[in-house]
C-alpha cells in the first residue's frame, strides 16, 4: 500500500511531499471519482487518482 501524498509524488505530479499537501487540501485530487482531501489515505491496487485531468491507475505503479 501507498499513501495518497506519496503516489503524487511517485507519478511526478507533486515534486515534494509540500505541494503534494497543497494540492489534496485545496481539492485538486480525486480517489475514484470523489475529491480526497486526507493525504495519509492508502490506496489500493484497484483505485483510480485523478489530478488536473490526468487519470492514474494505482496498479500500474
């Protein structure tokens, strides 16, 4: 498992953990099609992020 912050990073959305942070509080990101404001969230092989219209499938990383 991976949390949510830590996932943006990983795919290269969010440089650092910080701009990570920012983007999930001010609701840019969505687990599965519903906003996701908890950073620590774990997320699934089976779950779907999505960030500025870009659509990112868990497992695939």
């Amino acid at each position: 498992m991976i949390t949510l912050n830590q996932f943006l990073k990983l795919v290269g959305i969010a440089s650092t953990g910080g701009q990570a942070k920012l983007m999930i509080i001010d609701g840019d990101v969505k687990v599965n099609g519903i906003v996701e404001t908890r950073r620590g969230r774990k997320l699934a092989p089976t779950d779907t992020v999505t960030v500025i219209d870009k659509t990112f499938n868990v497992g695939d990383f």
